[in-house]
C-alpha cells in the first residue's frame, strides 16, 4: 500500500499526463471549430487565388 502511495506523490510522471491532456483539449478545441475553420480557410483562399487569376489576366491582356 505504501508503494501504491508513493506513486501517487510522486511528480516525475504528472509531466507526461498534463502533456496528454493539453493535447486532447487541442484536439477538442479543433474538432469543435473545424467547420468554422474550413469556411473561412476556404474564403481566404479564394480570395487570394481570385485576386491572383486576375492579376496574371491583366498581365496576359496588357494595358
């Protein structure tokens, strides 16, 4: 019983376990917002191509 106490009090091992639980209130956090996440992703990313493609037309059609 004594052993199974000084396992408890001892701090070595709580490193690995905070580390595990920050990454599954991560993971959580980004399933939550994925949705949300792709929508505006996939704004910025059209809006940023969209202003590409015109820009490399006008390079094509000239002045």
């Amino acid at each position: 019983m004594k052993a199974f106490w000084a396992y408890l009090k001892d701090e070595n091992g709580q490193t690995s376990t905070e580390y595990i639980l920050l990454v599954a209130v991560v993971a959580m956090i980004v399933f939550k917002f994925k949705g949300k996440a792709d929508t505006e992703l996939g704004k910025l990313i059209d809006g940023v191509f969209g202003k590409a493609n015109t820009m490399v037309d006008s390079i094509e059609t000239g002045p």
